[in-house]
C-alpha cells in the first residue's frame, strides 16, 4: 500500500521518500477507514489500521503509530489470523522501539519469533532482521550479529536479492559496530540456532510435564546438564520473601493487577502459557527497586539493571516443558511470583523446575519469592498445574557488566544423537 513511499535512513529506520506524498496517502487510508461500517469488514480494517500505523511510525508519529498497530494487532488476533500477527506484532515493536520503549519492543519481537518458528517459518527471516535491528540498537552487537546472519541464511535460499540487500546492509552497520568498539562477533552456532537445538534435544529426553518420570529420565541427561553448569554464570538460587530478601508487598500487588489485565486484553499464548508485554507498573517497579544488586547479592555476578521484562499466566493444566533461553536474554535471569493461588486439598502445586547437573531442582515460588538462574544455560521448566490452580510471574532478562562471550570455545554443543550400526 505504501511500499513505494518508504525507504530506510542510514540508521535503518523507516522514513518517507516523499513526506507530503506519504502524509496524504495516510489521510486517505484514514478516509477508507472512517467510511468503513463499523464492525462489517474486520478484515479490511485491519489492513487499513496496519497501513496507517506504519506511515505513521515512518512519518515520526510514534504515538499514533502504536495506537493503530495496537488495534491491527487486536483485529488480526480476533481474526485468527496468526499471519497477520507476527507481521503487525513486528511493527508493533518498531513502533515501540522508534520511541525508546525497548522493554516492550524486546517482548513483542521475541513474541513474534517465537510464533514465527512454529507456524510460519516463511516469516522467520523477517522477524530475526528486525529483531536484530533492534539488538543492534541495545548495543547487544554480539547477539544482532547471530540474529542477521541467520536472516541472511534464510533469505538467501528464498533467492530474493531485495530481503538480501537488506539484511547485508544492516550486517555492514552491525559489523561497522562491533569495528569501531573494538568487540569480537560470535560464531554462528551461538545464536537461537544454539538454544533451539538444545532444546530440541532436551525435549527429546524429559517433560516437564511429566514429573513421576524424572527419575529414569535423568541418567540420559546427566553428562549433557553438567556440561551446561559447568558454563553457568548464575546457578540457580530461590530467594524466599521476607527471608533472602524483601520486596514491597504493594508494588507486588500492583504488578499482578496489571498482569492480570494486560494479559486478559493484549496476552498471547507462547509454549503452553499466557504472555503479555509489562506495562508502566511493572516499568515503576524495575526503576523503584535495585534488582541489579538483588542479583549480584545472591549470585556474585555484576549486572545491569534488566533490558527485558514480560508477564506470564498459567492456568489449571497449564505446564512450560524444558527449555534454554536464547543467548540474547542475558546472562541472568529472575522469575519473580506476583500471584500463586491452589486448592487447599490439592495433592501436589505446580513448580519452577530446573535440570541441574546432579537431578531435578524444583522451587514452589509464592508472591514475593523470585529464583535467579541463568536461563540460556540452565533447563528450565514449570511441572503442571492442578485444578484450581493459577500462577502470575513476571521475568526480568540481565545482562553481566563484564560482558564475557559466549562463544563456540566456551560453550557445549548439542550432544550427538547415537544411531544403531
């Protein structure tokens, strides 16, 4: 619709070609819109509102933008239309990007990758440029790096020298980068390609959501789990409420209404749960507290204040099945309780679960509770939920202030699958 009156600057930022040519195409998507009977045509108006909220974001309208991405957004999920959501979802986190809100963009992004690993992978390509475009703007040059070169696997095999074009300019900007700071780029094999393999493995082997089977499952995973917490920074530690540590009980409160509305208006499912972008409350709560120093307090590794937050919300039957996180959320981890409610009469309550090198480790997390891990390197997992039950946590991502690399020499690959002579 607007293609043609949008390019990039040489920040790879959207802008317009010809700014009064875009502004009035934009007044005439709104008079289509506005002529629309209400309620008749979803489909079309999600398109309209799409369209509208990229010339907005291109014309520096930022507000405006995130307002019509968010109701795209909302029309393409009320449709069914899991296409449309990754799309939208990634303009979404442009939008939230362009405007500094890079906690929200962060979720949004890893929300659209995900959901295009599993049921569109001729989106992946798009989703890992823009991901990777805004790492690049996190200083996380490292992991921009891994993400574009994935991007530039894939669209080379679609044979489109356009989305090549693209994707290799933005590689010269990542890699001008990490020149001018001096940095050393990652292999390949460090990037979401790693965790996915893991993961896959990992999956093979255990569940989650099978607990009465961990015993005989553990030996086949045993030499693979300490070979990942030999390379942990951050083993995990349960920090209990009031005990370990203290948070206000208030802020806490606040943060599992604001989960609780925010996942009923805007969550999405991801692997099993319910996920939605933190708002301004959680956003307080990370400014007010020095999670940072909780962190390095129980752990010994120094990190920055978290560059990534999300809401997550699990209900009755509910479970997370074993995984590693990719490598870009950071060195470490904190899954912090904000709501865990159960029957009185129920034989077993759901867990934070974890595979260490010498078993499984489960943490039953009450509000307040948090467990500090690092997720790209530990398995982790939640056992199932019982009827009656619900949990609300909330996940913060760190990155170490030392900023030692995760590479190939450091780092144990996926073991080899045996086969039969």
């Amino acid at each position: 619709m607007l293609d043609h009156l949008i390019t990039h600057d040489d920040s790879l930022r959207m802008v317009p070609t010809d700014r009064d040519e875009l502004i009035a195409a934009v007044a005439r998507l709104h008079e289509e819109l506005r002529a629309l009977p209400h309620g008749n045509d979803p489909a079309r108006a999600r398109l309209l509102t799409r369209w509208i909220g990229i010339g907005q974001l291109s014309l520096g309208n930022h507000d405006e933008a995130r307002a019509f991405l968010r109701q795209s957004l909302d029309l393409a999920a009320g449709l069914g239309n899991s296409r449309a959501v990754v799309a939208t979802g990634l303009n979404l986190a442009d939008a939230h990007r362009y405007s500094g809100d890079t906690q929200t963009a962060d979720a949004l992004y890893r929300s659209a990758l995900n959901t295009a690993r599993h049921q569109h992978p001729e989106l992946v390509d798009f989703a890992l440029q823009h991901t990777g475009k805004h790492l690049m703007e996190c200083g996380d040059l490292v992991g921009a790096l891994g993400y574009l070169q994935e991007a530039m696997r894939l669209r080379i095999a679609k044979r489109d020298a356009g989305l090549v074009e693209s994707t290799q300019a933005a590689i010269f900007q990542v890699e001008l980068l990490i020149s001018q700071a001096g940095a050393t780029a990652a292999p390949r094999e460090v990037t979401s390609e790693w965790s996915s393999r893991w993961t896959s493995w990992l999956q093979a082997r255990s569940s989650a959501g099978v607990p009465a089977r961990w015993a005989e499952d553990f030996p086949a995973l045993r030499d693979a789990a300490r070979a990942l917490a030999a390379c942990q920074r951050v083993h995990p530690r349960h920090l209990r409420h009031q005990r370990d540590q203290s948070l206000p009980a208030e802020l806490i409160d606040a943060m599992a209404e604001e989960a609780e509305k925010v996942i009923a208006a805007n969550g999405y499912l991801h692997n099993g749960k319910w996920n939605a972008a933190v708002g301004d409350t959680a956003t307080r709560f990370a400014g007010l507290v020095d999670l940072a120093a909780v962190v390095a307090r129980s752990t010994g590794l120094e990190v920055e204040q978290p560059h990534a937050a999300v809401y997550i919300a699990y209900t009755e039957g509910q479970f997370l099945d074993f995984h590693v996180d990719d490598l870009g959320f950071g060195e470490a981890n904190m899954i912090l309780c904000l709501r865990h409610e159960r029957s009185a009469g129920a034989a077993r309550v759901s867990t934070t679960a974890f595979i260490s090198g010498d078993g499984y480790l489960e943490c039953a997390l009450a509000p307040g509770d948090c467990v500090v891990f690092d997720g790209a390197l530990t398995p982790h997992g939640r056992t199932p939920l019982s009827t009656g039950e619900s949990v609300t946590l909330i996940s913060f991502g760190f990155r170490a202030r030392d900023q030692a690399l995760r590479t190939v020499t450091n780092l144990p690959l996926v073991p080899a699958v045996a086969t039969s002579a």
